[in-house]
C-alpha cells in the first residue's frame, strides 16, 4: 500500500498526557496528512472535516460488515465467545446495524422522536434543571449532582422507563461503553459483560410488564410496533432500549462537564453567556465543536476501488475518524482553537455524526443542552471549579470523572 504522510499514529491514543489535551497532536497531524494508516493498530485514520463527513455519508462504509463477509475476510477477530452477554445485547443496536436492519428498526425509533414529541421535553427539562440546582448546596459535584439525574430523568421519561433504578441505569452503561475504547482490560470487559446481563435482565422485567399492561410510551410502543406485519423481538426491543437509555445520556452528560470546563477557562465567554449576549442555544454548539464528547468512530471498507482522502483503501480495512481534530479543522472554522460561543458556522461541526448513523437523539440533545446551560447560568452565575477536574482516561468517549464546581 502506498501512503503519503506518517505510517503511525504520532501519539499513543491511551496515554494519560495526550488524553489531558489531544488537540495540539491532532492538529499537527491533520495538517501533515489526512489520511494515516497506523500498522500496530491495524487502522486508517481520517483527519480533515471533509473527509470524514464523506466517510460519514459514503454507503461502501459501514459500522458493520458482517451483513457482507466474513471474520477472515475483514481480518477481524471472531467476537470473544466470552462476552457474549455484551455481544447479545448490542447485536441489535442500531449503531451495529446496517440496511435493510438498520432502516426497519431505525424508522420505528424515528416514530418516537417526532419533533412534536421531542419538543414536549423542553419545558419538563428546564423545570427540572432548575429544580436540581435549587436543591443543591454552595458547593457540588456538575456531574454527579446536576448533569446525571438531568440527563437520566430525561431519557426515561422519553422511554417510559422508571427512574427508581437511574444509578443502575447509569452504572451500567457506564461499565458497557468502556467496550468501545481502545485499551480496554479484561476486569473492564468481565464487568461490561456483567452489566449487559443485568441491564438485559431488567429490560426484559420491563418488556413484559409493558405487554401486560400498556403505557402511553416508547418502550410500550416498541413491544406493540409492526413492520411488514411483524413484531420486533425481545432481543430487537433490549439492544434498542438500551443503546437509546446510553447513548442518551452518555454524552449529554460529558457535554455539560467538558463545556463547562471550557467556559470556567475562558471566563469571557462565560459572561457573554450569563449577560445574555449569546444564547445558551448557540453556545452548545461551539462547545460541541471545541471539546467533543466522542472523539472517533470507525467504519469498514465494505467494497473495492473506495477511495479515501484520495487514496486508495482496500476492501476489509478499517477507518478511524476523528471527529475532534475534524472540528478544529482551520478550513472549515476560522482561528479553530479559539472558543467562541457565537461562533456562526459552530454547528457544523461533526460532533453529531452524519449520514445513516446521524445521531437521532441530537435533536433532543440540543434541547437538553441548552436548557441545562440556561439554568446554570441564571441560576449560578458565578459558578467556578473548586479543584482542576480530572479526566477519565478515555479516548472515545471523553468526559471528567467529576466536575467539582461552587457558586
Ligand atoms: C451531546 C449529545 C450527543 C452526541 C454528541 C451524540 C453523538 C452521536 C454520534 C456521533 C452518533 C453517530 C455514530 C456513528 O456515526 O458511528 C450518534 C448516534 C446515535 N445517538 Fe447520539 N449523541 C448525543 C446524544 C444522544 C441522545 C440524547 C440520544 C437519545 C435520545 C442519542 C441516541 C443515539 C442513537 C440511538 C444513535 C444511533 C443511531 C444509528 O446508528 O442509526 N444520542 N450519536
């Protein structure tokens, strides 16, 4: 294979000091290439904004292909026989999927998240900002106190879930995504299995008392839906209701702890956004962009001749795309490491994805988003950090291990 540009990655993905602040490394190697094949880890990176929305768009790529060949074919490795409760659990989730599955589960879910149903949530969700921060103290915790129940309490009363369980919920998922990093151990996969069946368990408790007894709610709408005159199966309703319960606060959750970081560091911004001057609306985005809270995902090369960033990529190959160097790309954003709230072309970063993966919770995001940072801002407008927050030590899914902040 003939490439241009570095033949690995110039950085290690899983080192704590690169994790701290990625942007410079990915900056100098966006500029030296848009297109690195790293051999130890077997991929493709893809550096620019305009490559990676094409890969995002392009239907030779895929997050899945074994709806077209074969382990051996795509040198994968056979999925470990010994997570297979994790496996199970994601086998129908829509971002694992591809056509014609993906479309029929896909159209279902969209039912629910009409604009109607979605734009019901933006009052329920700045009454409830507003309550959890008038029950909190001087000092608090962003995430633990503020940005999880929020974002918890939202996606369950989308889904019709019970929020009595909301700390399983949120260990859980906690314990399942460490599966999409790079370096993940084996206590780490041992426990996102364990969490799997649990989370599958209780789902399936929910399932049934839905089909007993009707709600006006998505979980109920999923287990009475029909497509082509069929119902979904448990296992199509768990790996739905699960990918949506993390995907949706997930990265809510690391949004409010990265943005609010990245205003505390920049107080001007802040008092634009106190004073009223930008709406919290349009700042969301410019957060997004600045400090993304899911950094890269892949796709596979599902057929021949696809060219990417103009070079040739075999079938069976494996790209990486990095949404955080992709929205400090100076082509597309002027002065691209300088936050600015009002920034006009801030949405279209790629932080939401694109294509047939396009997130569909971003419509509610947004509303969540902006409602939260509202409330903190009239509700705490001198909210600073006690301590410096620490990073999880994650590529992927990007966030703090807590927030510590006083008003
Ligand atoms: C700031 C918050 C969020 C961000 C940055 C985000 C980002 C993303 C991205 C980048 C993808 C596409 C992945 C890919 O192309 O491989 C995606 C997919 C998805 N997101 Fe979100 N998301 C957010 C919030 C939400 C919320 C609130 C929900 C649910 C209510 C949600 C549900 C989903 C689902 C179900 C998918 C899979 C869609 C599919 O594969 O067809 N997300 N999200």
């Amino acid at each position: 294979m003939t490439v241009a540009g570095p033949r690995e990655l110039p950085f290690d993905l899983t080192d704590d000091r690169f994790i701290a602040d990625p942007y410079p490394g990915l900056s100098a190697l966006r500029e030296a290439a848009p297109l690195v094949y790293d051999e130890r880890l077997g991929r493709w990176f893809v550096t620019r904004h305009a490559d990676v929305r094409a890969c995002l768009r392009d239907k030779r790529l895929g997050r899945n292909f074994r709806h077209v060949g074969s382990d051996a074919e795509f040198h994968a490795e056979p999925l470990n026989p010994s997570w297979a409760e994790f496996w199970a659990s994601e086998r129908w989730s829509l971002l694992w999927l591809e056509p014609p599955e993906h479309t029929r589960i896909r159209k279902l879910v969209a039912a629910a998240f009409t604009p109607r149903a979605v734009e019901s949530m933006r009052d329920p969700a700045t009454r409830l900002a507003r309550t959890l921060l008038e029950n909190l103290g001087e000092e608090f915790d962003l995430l633990y106190d503020y940005a999880q129940p929020y974002s918890i309490t939202l996606i369950c009363e989308l889904l019709g879930v019970p929020t009595d369980r909301h700390r399983d919920l949120l260990d859980w998922s906690h314990a399942i995504v460490k599966m999409y990093e790079f370096d993940t151990t084996e206590a780490q996969a041992v426990a996102a299995n364990d969490a799997a069946r649990e989370f599958r368990t209780y789902v399936l408790g929910l399932i049934e008392e839905r089909r007993a007894d009707p709600h006006d709610d998505m979980v109920s709408g999923l287990v009475q839906a029909r497509v082509d005159g069929e119902r979904l199966s448990d296992d199509e309703i768990v790996s739905t209701v699960v990918v949506l319960l993390n995907a949706g606060h997930e990265a809510t959750v690391n949004t409010i702890g990265n943005g609010f970081r990245a205003l505390s560091a920049h107080p001007d911004e802040w008092r634009r956004l106190v004073s009223g001057e930008v709406s919290a609306a349009q700042a969301i985005e410019e957060l997004i962009r600045w400090d993304p809270p899911l950094q890269l995902f892949e796709r596979w090369v599902l057929e021949d001749d696809v060219e990417i960033a103009g070079a040739p990529v075999p079938r069976g190959e494996k790209l990486a795309l990095l949404f955080g160097s992709a929205n400090r790309d100076p082509r597309v954003f002027a002065d691209s490491d300088r936050l600015d709230i009002a920034r006009a072309n801030a949405a279209e970063h790629i932080g939401f994805g694109g294509g047939i993966h396009v997130c569909i919770g971003a419509p509610l995001a947004r509303i969540e988003l902006a409602a939260s940072l509202e409330a903190l801002a009239e509700l705490c407008p001198t909210l600073h950090l006690v301590e410096q927050p620490e990073r999880v030590p994650a590529f992927v899914i990007r966030g703090f291990e807590s927030v510590r902040v006083a008003r």
